[in-house]
C-alpha cells in the first residue's frame, strides 16, 4: 500500500473543509444554524472548514451526514480544478463577503495551486 505524503493529506483536509462548507452554504446554513443542529460550537465548524486542525472522524462523519455529504468520498483527493471549482462555487453562494473572507478564498486558492505543484513534484520523483 502506498503511504500518503504530508502534502496529500493537508490536500485532503482542506477538500474536507471546503466540500462541507459548500454543502452548508447551498443549504443557506450558517456555520452558528449548523453547529445548533449538531450541538457543536461553531467556532469548531469554521475550523474544521478551514482545515485549521485536524478533525476526529466522528465529527467529520455528523457534519457531512447532516450536509448530506459521502462521507467516504470526502477522503479521495479530487484533482486541482475540481477542488477550485468547489472553492468559486463556495465563493458565489456567500452572502456576507467581507474583506477578510475574500482575502481568505484568495489565499486557499493559492495554497492548492502551492500544493498541488509540491504533489506533482513528489510524484516525478
């Protein structure tokens, strides 16, 4: 079985985050509604969205089950432009766009572009 690198995994969180957040936003939840329904802190949902930390399976498995999410495909790396496109999907569907989220999708999108050029470099090796 092939080991996954560190850069497949922080790809994987941040995949994580923003599938769930999508599929909070298409249903016009805020993370504060979401986190009422689950009895999680919403300060918890944001991180997990943001990949700031890695999140206990369990947590994970509630949030998407609530979302009506796969949870099993959450764990399989989507390629570059399927994760951006997730990312201006989430983009479009935000109704309160401050300075501070824009700036935010602006750097996760550099930072998939950063890590995904690391994969590649890590597999032609």
């Amino acid at each position: 079985m092939r080991k996954s690198s560190e850069v497949e995994l922080y790809l994987i969180n941040i995949q994580i985050g923003c599938i769930l957040r999508l599929a909070r936003l298409r249903q016009k939840l805020s993370q504060h509604a979401l986190g009422l329904k689950l009895e999680y802190n919403s300060t918890m949902i944001g991180r997990i969205e943001r990949a700031e930390s890695v999140s206990g399976w369990d947590k994970i498995f509630s949030i998407s089950k609530c979302l009506n999410v796969n949870y099993s495909e959450l764990f399989i790396l989507k390629n570059r432009d399927s994760l951006n496109l997730i990312i201006e999907e989430s983009f479009k569907l935000e109704e309160k766009l401050t300075k501070e989220k824009t700036e935010y999708y602006n750097f996760l999108r550099k930072t998939i572009d950063k890590k995904f050029d690391l994969l590649e470099q890590e597999k032609s090796q």
